[in-house]
C-alpha cells in the first residue's frame, strides 16, 4: 500500500488564523551537529517541518540545520551539548510553537542564544480532539456533507476550529492581537495546510528582520511557496469531497491530525495512543475501546506513523479485523521522512498521507496539479 511521490503547496485559505508572528532577539544555528560558515547566515530550526519551511524560504542565502532529524519525535527531546553550543551562535531560531517544543526555553536559556526568535505558530488558536465518532457533538461541520470551500473566510469549523474569527487571509497583519493559547491545545498545527501556510509566513515575517537576509527574495519565495500549499490544499478537499461524509473515518497512532481532520470533514474515531503526546501509552481499557469503535464504526484501516512503533496499531488492527498501515505506508505525523522518502519535504509527506488516507476508503487520487509536479 505505498504511495507515489509527491510535491508542494500551500494556502491561502481564509480560515487561516490571522497570526503573523512576532519577532523577538534569538539566534539561528544548525543542529545535528552542523554550522554554516563563520562568515554566513546561521538559522537553526527545531522540527523538520519548520526546517523544510525555512529552507524554502531563505533557498541559498543561509545554512539551515534543525535540531530534530527525520522520524524523531518533538515531545521529549533532548538537545545534545553540542546542538546548544550551534545554537549559542545562531542568527535565528525557528521553532514550531503552539506549546511542542516544551524543552525550547531551557534550550535557550542555557545556550546563551541572543538572535531573533521566530515563533512558526505565532497567532494560531489551538484546541484540543473533537469527540469521538458516535458521540454527541462531534466537531465536523464538513462531514454532514458540506461542500469544501478553502478560498474564502466563510469556511467554517465547529467548535472553535483553529481558524475562528479569522475571516480573511491578510489577517496575518493582526497577530499581535492574538494570545498564544497553546497550553490545552493540540500543538500539531502543520497538518491543516491552511495553518502551515500561516506558518509559513510568520517564519518569512521573521526572516525579514535577520540581519544579512534578502527580504525581498524571502517574500518572493514565499509568495511561490504559498501557492503550492494553496494547490496542495484544493487537491486534497477536491479528493476527501468524492467521499461520502460518512465514510470518512480515521483511526491513528496518536492523536496528531485534529486539524487535518477539521480542514477536510474527517471523523476522528480514535488513537491507539489516546494523547497528544507520542510517548503515552495506551491502557487495555483504553484498547479495547477503541477495538469496539472501530468495529461499530465500520473503519476499514489503522494507520502508524512513521515516527512511533506500529506495534500497538498493528495489535489493534489485528483485534478489530481490519488493515494496518505500516512501514512505508505509515503516516507522517510529528515528524517528515528521511532523504529519498515520500516525506521528505512537508508537501510529499501531505501528498503521501492524503494518498494513503483515500486508499483506506477505496479512492484512488487523482493526479496532482502542474502546481505540485514541478
């Protein structure tokens, strides 16, 4: 069950929460080990998504090394003595924010970092997992089979969806209005393209303040990046729409695609880890439950995701009768995929998962837009 290849895209969506991001003094350095050149540009990233954002971002004009490499988990990292001595001499620090990278403060404080701070998910509103599927008040508006409209404000999400009363794209100009309300939310905010588009332009927003950066072309690349995650985003709902609402059912390894699920009218039925927090484990209760779900549901697949062990989705799997997605067709979740995978860039990994996700309901994708092929 593998997927092809795939590309890039962003949005514009108007449901985009108008968060540009501040700026505030950190330096960027590379992880991993790696520094750019005494003389150039130093910019470190926290998680591999805002790394692949970052890179598009600034193309040739600075060294951009993260701290978290492929397929490693944000929620209980440890930076070594090594990384928090690239960081001390970092230009800027990009981090994903929204309350995933719990460490990040330490990290600065004992590095001694003084660059621009670039807060990813600055101005985006966060929530918590709507109710499960059967449960009254289930937070899908699109799944009582509304039509997708991501081009306009007037898209809504229930229950306080991540975007609310954000009615136009160039709300971004207001995000100093908007308080960080990350402490109960759900920190995996990338999986909507709409909100990795936001992403994108408070990471640009910052940039533009580093000393020794183009701005001019750090806008220009944005402006060409965010149009591969408008294509990207169209591309998706066009396929999810094909799909009665009904049958849009997923079961994951943890609970990291809530506002996946809002953007496209997808029921969450359950997680085999019931937490944000990859590192949780599930009870037996907890597993049963979700075995009963899906069989009352009707869910015909468990998805793993490349970051976690598949044995616990592949056990339930199991119980519950149904297929596993594993390996090579896990999802990308917290983290974006090794060199030559699908998910090696934030736009293939969201073409895999869309690809696979439609596969688990009988749908094969239609091809991509030239948008996304390039």
């Amino acid at each position: 069950m593998s997927a092809p290849r795939p590309a890039r895209s962003v949005l514009s969506r108007a449901l985009l929460v108008g968060g540009v991001l501040t700026t505030t003094a950190v330096a960027l350095s590379g992880c991993a080990g790696a520094a750019a050149e005494p003389d150039g540009v130093s910019i470190v990233a926290t998680t591999t998504q805002v790394g692949d954002f970052t890179r598009e971002l600034v193309g040739e004009q600075a060294a951009v090394t993260q701290m978290l490499t492929p397929g490693q988990s944000a929620h209980s990292f440890d930076p070594s003595a090594a990384q928090l001595a690239a960081l001390a001499n970092a230009d800027a620090l990009v981090i994903n924010g929204a309350g995933l990278e719990s460490w990040v403060e330490d990290a600065v404080s004992a590095s001694g970092f003084d660059g621009v701070l670039i807060d990813a998910g600055d101005g985006i509103e966060t929530h918590g997992t709507h109710s499960h599927a059967g449960e009254e008040d289930h937070a899908h508006d699109h799944a009582e089979g509304e039509d997708h409209d991501h081009d306009h404000a007037e898209d809504e999400h229930a229950d306080d969806a991540a975007h609310d009363d954000h009615d136009h794209a160039d709300d971004h100009d207001h995000a100093d209005d908007h308080d960080h309300a990350h402490e109960d939310g759900n920190p995996h905010i990338w999986t909507d393209p709409a909100l990795a588009a936001v992403m994108v332009h408070n990471i640009a927003h910052g940039l533009a303040d580093v000393d020794g950066l183009d701005a001019a072309e750090i806008e220009d690349n944005e402006a060409a990046y965010e149009a591969k995650l408008e294509a990207l985003d169209t591309w998706i709902a066009e396929n999810v729409d094909t799909v009665p609402a009904e049958q849009r059912l997923l079961v994951t390894n943890h609970d990291a695609f809530t506002y996946f699920l809002d953007a496209y009218g997808i029921t969450f039925v359950g997680s085999v880890i019931p937490s944000f927090d990859d590192n949780a484990e599930p009870s037996a209760a907890e597993i049963d439950e979700l075995v009963a779900r899906i069989t009352a549901t009707g869910v015909q697949a468990v998805f793993s995701e490349g970051s976690i062990s598949p044995k616990a989705a592949e056990t339930i799997a199991r119980e519950a009768g149904v297929a596993v997605y594993a390996g090579d067709d896990a999802l990308y979740g917290d983290s974006l995929g090794a060199e030559g995978t699908d998910g090696e860039t934030y736009l293939g990994s969201q073409i895999h998962n869309a690809r696979l996700i439609l596969e688990s309901w009988g749908v094969t994708a239609s091809p991509l837009p030239a948008a996304l092929e390039e």
